[in-house]
C-alpha cells in the first residue's frame, strides 16, 4: 500500500489496493474537470445570453431583415403645354449584383437562354459586367414582357446574385429628337458615386442624368427613395415582406420647349447633320431646340451597346455633338443684317449706294462678290435683301471693325446665356484686340471685310442666331429661356432707334417676300409674312471644293436666320445645316418649321410626304441603321470605351468644331481669276473669298 | 454495494438518469421539428424513432455479462481497426478521402465505432496487466499502440476531431489506470512544444484555417468564421427565455449551418433561451455524473476502467461540441449526443450508454445473458 520512494524512479510498488485507491483520486479529479467545464459552459452560456444579448439580437435582426431601397420615380420633363418630354413608365426589368454571382458563367448562359438574348446583348452584358464594380447593380435587360420576367423570377433561387424588378425606366416619348436637348439616363458610374454617397445611386434600377437637363437637374428629378423591409434567407430569397415606405418622386420640370415644334423641326431635318433653333421672340422661350442626327435617349439609357456606338461614331454627322450649342460655324451672310445695323447706327444713310461689279479691290487683293455679274448699284435694303457683297466691303472699310463687332455683341453673338445645359461653346466675334490678344497680329482691313460677310474669323453657334433674330425682330435684349414659368416681364430695349430695327426688318422681309435672295423662302400664307436671311459659309476653299458637290465635307455650309410675322414678329429661328452645300438647304427647313408653328395639319403634310422620300421617321431610320449594322457587324465591334472617356471624346469634338478656317492675316489674296485663286492658294485653309449668300437655286 | 431504497424491480434500470436523458431527447426532437420547419420529417421523428431503436439495444448491451466484453474485446478492436484500413485502402482506390463504408442498407463510419471500442480494449489491456508493470514501458507501449493505430487512420482521413476523440477516450483510461502522474505531466508538456509545431506541418489546409478562425471568427465573418459568428447570434440572441418554439430566425433563414447536426445546440438556445441550455448541461451533468459514480462503485478493474472510459467519451462529444458552438473551440465535426440528427453518432453514444447501463448491473449483481 505504501509507496516506497526509495525505489520510485526504478518501478513503484504497484498492488490492487494502489491502483484503486489512484482511481478514486483520478476519477475525482477527471469528475471536477467536468464539472468545472460543465460549469464554464454554463457560464458561457450565461455570458452570450444575458450580457451579450442585445448585441447578438441586433446582429440577428441585421441577418433577418433586409433593408432594400426602392429607387424613386423620376421626375417628368413637361413641355409648355404640359406634354411629357421624359416620363417613366412601368417596366419589368432584371438586374445582377456582381459580388453575389457565386457562378458567373452558368448565371449569365442560363440568363441568356431565359431572357433570350441576342449574341450582342450578351456582349454588351459581358463588357457591362468586366467594367463594374461589385457594388452597383448591372442591368441585364428592361422592358420585359411578363413571360419573360416571369421566368427569371421563379428560378431566382437558382440564380444567386440575380435581382428582378417591377419598376419605372425613362422614357422619351419622342425618343431622338429631345436627345440633345433632354439628354439620357444611366446607372451610375464609380465616379459619379464616389462625388455624391447618396446610397440611391447603388439601388438596382437607379439611373442618374447622365447629360444636358437631365445631368442638370439631377438633384431636383431625383426625388426620394422609398424602402423596403424584407425577410431574407441567408441565400438572399425574400420570406416576405416587413413594411415598405413609398418613395417620393422627383419633381416635375416644365421647360418652354414645345414638344411639337420640337419634334417637327427634329423630323424635317431629315437625313441633314442640322441644327434649328425655334423662339419665342417677345419672351426668348426657347420652342425648340434640336440637333439632328441624334442617338435615341430610350436606347442609350439602357447602356450604350458596342454596336450603338459603332454606329454613332462612324457617323459623319456626329450625332454625339448636340450643334446647338456646341456647333460653331462661320455665320456666313446671316451677319449683314446686324452689320447693316451697326452702319445705320454708325451714320450711315441707308440710301447711300455702291456699284457692285462683281468684286471689290481691298489693298492689293479682289474680293468677290458671290454674284460675279454684279448687283449695280447697291443701297443698304438691296444689300441685304439681295445679299451683295460689295455693298458691305465697301461700307465696311469706311465704318471699322469696332462698331460692327459692338453691334454683334449687343445681338447676342460670341455670348453664351444662362440656360441649364451642359455646356456652350461661344465662338469669335473678332475685332482687333482680340486679334491682337490671340495671334499678337495687327487687324487688317481685309479683317473687316471678312467679317462683314461672317467668314474669316467669326464664329457662332445656332442658339446664337436665334437670339439674334429675336433681337433684330424687336430690338429687345431677349434672353433665350427653358424653364418655363418665368415672369414674362418687357425686356429691356437694345437701345437702337426704331426707324434702324423697322429699315432692317423690312430689308429681311424683302429676303423672302420681295426681290430678294430666297423668295422660295416665303410661307405659305398670305397674312403671315416672314423675314429671313440667307447665309452660306465657306468650309474649305474654292481651290478644294466649289462648296457646291463634290465631297460631303468639303461643301459649304448653310445658314438661314429668319422671323416671322415679319411685321409683328412672334417666333424668331434660325437653321444651320452643315455641309448643306448652302443655304438653299438650310431656308426650306425654317420656313416648314415655321408654317408648322402657323398651321400644323399644313406642316405636317408637307413633312409626310418629305419623310417618305427618306425612309421613315428618325426613329425608323435608325432602327434600320441599327438594323443593317447587326447584320453587317454581328458581335464584331470593338468595346464601348468608358464613360470617361466618350465624354472626352464628346467635348473635344465640340471643341475641335471650328469649321471655320482661322484665316491668317497672309492669306492669298484672291485673284480676280478662280483659276489663278486655286493655283495661287497652296494652304489648306481657305481663302477669304466668301462666296457668301448663295442664291436660291 | 450501495443498496437503493427503490425497490429492486424498479431500480433495475437506471432511471434516475434515464427519465432526464429522455427529456433531453424529447428537446432535441422538439429542435429538430423545428429545424425542419414545423415538421416531423425529415428531423425529428427518424432522430426520435433511432433512440427508440438504440435504447433498446443499450439495453440488450446491458444484459451482456462481463466475460461477454472481456472476450470481444480484442476482436472488435481488430475487426473495426481492420474496417479503418479498409476504408482508407477503398479511399485510396476511389480517389480521395472517404470515411464511409457504404454496406447498402446503411453507410457504416468506423472511425465512430473506434471510440467505444478503443475505451472497452484498454480497459481489457489494463485489466490483464500485471499491476507491478503498470509503471513500466509494458504499461505505456502497448496501450500506446493500441491508441495510436487507429488515431493515425482516422487522422489521415483526415478527421481530426475524430481522432482526438479516440485519443482523449485512450488518455483517460490510462490516467485512471494508474500509470504515474508525471509521465501525463511530461506528456503535457511535450505537446504544448509539438503542437505549434503539428499545426504548422502535420494539419491540413482546412483545419488550420479552422483553428486560425477560431482564433479570430470575426475576421472572415463570411468566409470559415461564418459557423461560429451565426452559431453565437443564435445563442445570444436567444436571451433567457428564447424566441419561442418554431421563432428562431437564424435557423430558419438559414443563417446558422448545420442547424440540425453540429450546430443543434444554437438551434435550441435560440428557441428556448438560456433556461433551454441550461436544462441541456443539467442533463448531460446527469447521464456524466452517472456514469462516473457507476464507474467508482464498480467493484473490479475491467468495469470500473469500461465505464469510466465510456463516460469520458461521451463528455468528450458534449465538451467539445458545446465549447465549439459557443465560440470556445475550433469548429470540429463533432456532434452533441442525443440532440444532433445522426445515426452513427447516436448508435456510439447508445453503445456508451449501454456499456454504463451494464457496469451498473453488474454492480448490482444482476444476472446477465451468457
């Protein structure tokens, strides 16, 4: 029983008695370990239940319940008479969460095969995908029919990371032609995110303006989000739903725009690369503001497909630039009314006449008239009405640059106004500082004379001559306007007498009505007069191209400024058609737009039977450009760039626009000859010869 | 012998322990219900009809006579161990690791098997041991063996927690066997140098990766540590009284994994609260402390050692499960006798049980079958 420890380290003396006396002691102790886990569980348990309790119940309620946002209604774009511009409407639509995609590839084909997508949708997807970011929703597809959202829905479980939703989405009823004017919605990009945390950004089904009003009135039509408490399983399926608060659309913004104007002067451009401006010219609402080609608004908010935007950058037309405002163009002869302004002002008496002969020797050069046979003896009125050159090279000498540039500031030219868009490029009116400013040359005469005649360095946007139609229609300081709503207040007067505005608008009445440069102008009504002036502006020089045929690029442009009645003058507009070989192509589109204002079953026919010549509506021509580039193209066009970067693209493009050549002051003097002009001018830009105010063919 | 001032008929069975461990079943049939939603398939009715089946076998063990254990003992040993090499030779044939025998009607785990079995061979070996070589390599080396052929099988299954449980059940026949104190101290000592040694080499990806979890559950709240961050919402989300029967979220939305088997624990505290885990380690202090008192009043070695070994088994699964439910423990595969969904680990603690159930009527002196 003892242990002897003398000989403990060889062999303990082991007996029955030993062994069951160490288990009773062992067993106790192995008895006590137990208790004392048993009792440091209970602990345990004690500690996660009671003290800890709030904080796991907390996290078991952050588990259960999912707090979703329902992305709010966005508010509407009304035109004047309350007709929406952008609504939303009801839509079925399927989105993917990308970080909750367990098996990307499966998903996506079994997406496919359910949604039946095309090859090219599924490209696009895939690009979509590769670009986002886990925590924004991609959109798969929108504007489901019920069968098809139907079948998404039921196999969710199956489809982790996949999310469908009843919904609104964008629509513009109008589709293109509001495209430049509205602008489009997308999901929002990591950038815009990263500027504005507002978590409804990152809501599946969200879209932020991504351009003109709808990037600038963002903060107003966003609205507020509504929510949604939901049960959810670990796996992300709704048990049922909590509580919901409905959200708060956005409000509503009422523009000046007349949606019919809008759409007319959009769909009467036709297949041009076109720009038209339409006023009010007593209040300066703007009626219409359309630059055509355009993309289709509806499409682009879905995101920009790789074939859409094969399609819009290989066109020449550019439909990404919205001309309005970021168009600059050599004004071309639309200026002699304003210039003519600024003789009347300067003193001149509008009865004082030159004898155009064809040309005018400036220092060692001729400048030509545009009509080469002469206009004989020219007075200010027959100057305007039938656009002689001379007259104003002539006069233009004698009263310097510095008046006429003053004038076309006082008109609205080389201004942009306080309008919410985007952006607007403002262009030249060239004087002699500024001359001297930019290229730190001294202004020369043959300056003067080419600015006279709106070539050399002048430079205007459309919305510009729309203004400056309106100004010369009523010698107000009218001040172009989108929102509707505005107190319509007598604007201020521009200051010039009377007797100037009237001698002017009946020497632009004459244009159309009289013996003037575009009787073809005239409308169709026998009250209803309009006053107009044509412009052709110069794109290369005459050693390249005629302005007339030839290479699409190389023609001339055309400009046509006009108001109408011209003896109370209600709607001012303006047109410039690029490349259109002249204004001949540019007045037939005001004076439809305008007789449209008067008369809309009368536009409208003549519209109808134009658009069947054309292939159809925008629209439908650029479903079957679309069309065509599907079936020529398949899923071979290269990837979209980013937004970034097709914004940079964009706005250099606008910046870039300067049709205009910048003429320098060593330019080759024309020749009386065209042929020794041709040999004689070896710089691609273009003489200054304007052969302004092409007549009417 | 402690006489019971029940009457002998009734007494004849363990009640004191049994009426208690029927309630827990009950609960963890009440779990399962639950866990399934609200019904008696596929949980709760198979997990309530096995008990039924296995008490009944427990019972028939418990007929069994003492000579009965003395003499398998040996040969189930050898028999399982064999099925342990069979399974790695058909794991290695078939292409990766497989811990299953599949017999047809019913797939057999042996390494389960093994922990009963490892506990009823040392307690034979010990028995048959001369006491004076208790002490020497011959009390060390053999049961060594013993413990350490099938732990090194189930190890390279790889089942870790498996193969710990052999190991612990070994451990503790020997401490009560009486080999001297210091070898288990030095033991003791040596493993904490080899284990962070073992962890880095010997461990497979995943169960490092578990025990580094372990460590810190929070800093994969998604990822391994997902298990026990659920599994302690459930807990502590339960408070005192619970949610209620058929309200727990976390198992329902099937946030906690495994709700039915490892994690039935957190299934149950987060229905019936604090008063529900405390009811569950009542009980299991129960059927333990029972055991541990049969295994002292036992009169010889063998039985004393048997179910001494077999208790220590059990409080080995209920240890190590709950400690691991609550955070305590890596996450091990390891479920909780009589509350987890699972035919295998309640036939082993159902042959325990049984084994106890007869130390304690030799105890008694019943009479026994053969």
């Amino acid at each position: 029983m003892k242990i002897n420890f003398r000989r403990f380290l060889r062999a303990p003396h082991v007996t029955t008695g030993t062994l069951r006396n160490s288990f009773d002691r062992r067993a106790v102790v192995i008895g006590g370990i137990q208790g004392g886990i048993g009792c440091l569980l209970a602990a345990r348990m004690t500690y996660l239940s009671v003290f800890e309790n709030e904080k796991y119940k907390l996290q078991a309620e952050s588990n259960r319940v999912n707090l979703s946002l329902i992305p709010p209604r966005r508010g509407w774009i009304l035109d004047r008479n309350g007709q929406p511009l952008a609504s939303n409407r009801a839509d079925f639509r399927v989105d993917i969460i990308p970080e909750r995609m367990t098996e990307g590839d499966r998903t996506l084909a079994e997406l496919g095969k359910l949604l039946s997508l095309t090859p090219i949708a599924m490209q696009d997807l895939q690009d979509k995908l590769e670009k986002a970011r886990g925590f924004a929703a991609v959109e798969v597809a929108s504007g489901l029919d019920w069968e098809r959202f139907a079948a998404v829905s039921v196999r969710l479980p199956d489809l982790p990371g996949v999310v469908t939703q009843r919904g609104y989405s964008r629509f513009y009823p109008t589709g293109p032609a509001v495209g430049h004017l509205i602008g489009y919605v997308g999901a929002a990009s990591a950038e815009e995110y990263e500027k504005d945390r507002d978590p409804v950004l990152i809501t599946p089904g969200y879209k932020v303006g991504k351009d003109a009003l709808e990037k600038f009135y963002e903060k107003d039509l966003r609205g507020k989000p509504g929510a949604r408490r939901v049960e959810v399983t670990a796996s992300g399926r709704i048990v049922r739903d909590l509580d919901t608060r409905e959200d708060v659309p956005g409000k509503t913004i009422k523009l000046t725009i007349d949606a019919g104007i809008q759409d007319y002067a959009a769909r009467r451009i036709g297949p041009e690369s076109a720009a038209v401006v339409v006023m009010d010219c007593q209040t300066g609402d703007l009626l219409a503001m359309c630059s055509m080609p355009c993309f289709d608004p509806n499409s682009f908010s879905d995101g920009i497909g790789r074939l859409e935007w094969k399609m819009l950058s290989d066109d020449d037309h550019v439909p990404l630039r919205n001309k309005v405002l970021r168009g600059l163009y050599p004004p071309g002869s639309t200026v002699k009314p304003m210039v003519a302004l600024s003789f009347l002002e300067a003193g001149l008496d509008p009865n004082e006449s030159v004898i155009c002969n064809g040309g005018l020797r400036v220092g060692n050069r001729v400048f030509h008239c545009w009509q080469h046979r002469g206009h004989g003896s020219v007075n200010m009125a027959k100057g305007i009405y039938q656009s002689c050159d001379v007259y104003f090279y002539h006069f233009a000498q004698r009263i310097g640059m510095d008046p006429i540039a003053a004038m076309a500031h006082r008109l609205g030219l080389g201004h942009d106004f306080p309008l919410p868009v985007a952006g607007q490029s403002y262009g030249t009116v060239p004087d002699p500082a500024w001359k001297l400013r930019k290229y730190g040359k001294e202004w020369q005469t043959f300056d003067t004379v080419n600015a006279t005649i709106g070539q050399g360095y002048f430079l205007v946007n459309p919305l510009q001559q729309a203004v400056q139609a309106s100004r010369l229609a009523t010698g107000r300081i009218i001040m172009p306007r989108l929102i509707h709503g505005q107190e319509n207040t007598m604007q201020a007067s521009l200051g010039i007498p009377a007797d100037h505005i009237a001698y002017i608008r009946q020497a632009m009445s004459d244009v159309a009505n009289g013996p003037g440069s575009a009787p073809h102008a005239r409308l169709p009504f026998p009250d209803i007069k309009l006053a107009g002036k044509t412009g052709t502006a110069q794109v290369v020089g005459l050693n390249v191209g005629n302005g007339k045929g030839g290479l699409w690029k190389h023609r001339d442009h055309g400009h046509f400024i006009c108001f109408a009645p011209a003896d109370n003058p209600r709607y001012a507009c303006s047109v410039v058609v690029e490349h259109g070989g002249g204004s001949g192509a540019a007045y037939p589109i005001a004076r439809d737009v305008l007789t449209y204002v008067f008369d809309k079953q009368r536009g409208m026919d003549i519209l109808t039977e134009l658009e069947t010549g054309w292939g159809g509506t925008p629209e439908q021509r650029l479903d079957a450009r679309y069309k065509a580039y599907s079936a020529q193209y398949g899923v071979g066009a290269p990837a979209v760039p980013s937004d970034e970067e097709s914004r940079k693209l964009q706005a250099a493009d606008g910046a870039d626009e300067p049709a205009q050549p910048i003429t320098e002051a060593q330019s080759p003097a024309p020749e009386p000859d065209p042929n020794a002009a041709a040999s004689a001018a070896p710089q691609a830009s273009p003489s200054p010869v304007a052969s302004p105010g092409s007549a009417p063919q | 012998m402690n006489r019971s001032i029940v009457p002998e008929a009734i007494s004849r069975q363990p009640w004191q322990m049994l009426i208690p461990l029927c309630g827990l079943v009950s609960l963890g049939a009440a779990v399962l219900y639950s866990a399934a939603g609200g019904s008696l398939q596929p949980y709760a009715l198979t997990h309530a009809l096995r008990f039924c089946i296995f008490l009944v076998m427990a019972i028939f063990i418990s007929r069994l006579s003492r000579n009965v254990f003395r003499t398998i003992a040996y040969p189930v040993y050898g028999a399982i161990l064999g099925l342990l090499v069979l399974v790695e030779l058909i794991g290695a044939v078939g292409g990766g690791s497989q811990r299953w025998l599949n017999l047809g009607f019913m797939s057999l785990q042996p390494s389960e098997l093994m922990k009963p079995a490892i506990v009823l061979v040392l307690a034979r070996f010990y028995e048959t041991l001369p006491h004076a070589m208790t002490a020497s390599w011959r009390g060390l080396v053999p049961a060594g063996v013993l413990i350490a052929l099938p732990a090194i099988f189930v190890l390279i299954q790889p089942d870790l927690g498996t193969a710990t449980a052999v190991c612990f059940g070994g451990v503790v026949i020997m401490f009560l066997a009486g080999l001297p104190l210091w070898w288990f101290l030095s033991a003791g000592g040596a493993l904490m140098v080899i284990a962070p040694i073992a962890f880095f080499t010997l461990l497979h990806d995943y169960q490092r990766n578990r025990v580094l979890v372990f460590m810190d559950p929070e800093g994969d709240p998604l990822g391994t540590g997902y298990h026990i961050t659920q599994s302690k919402i459930a807990i502590g989300s339960g408070g005192i009284f619970g949610k209620g029967f058929g309200n727990g979220t976390q198992s329902h939305l099937q946030y906690l994994p495994e709700a039915h088997t490892d994690f039935v624990f957190a299934t149950m505290a987060e229905e019936w609260g604090l008063l529900g885990g405390l009811f569950v380690l009542t009980v299991f202090a129960i059927v333990i402390g029972w055991g541990m008192r049969v295994a002292r009043r036992a009169p010889d070695r063998f039985s004393s050692l048997l179910a001494a070994g077999m208790t220590a088994t059990m409080f080995f699964y209920v240890m190590i499960n709950l400690m691991m439910v609550m955070g305590l423990a890596p996450v091990v595969g390891i479920p909780l006798p009589f509350m987890s969904h699972g035919g295998t680990s309640m036939l082993t603690n159902m042959i325990c049980l049984g084994t106890i159930m007869a130390v304690n009527r030799w105890n008694r002196g019943g009479g026994s079958l053969s």
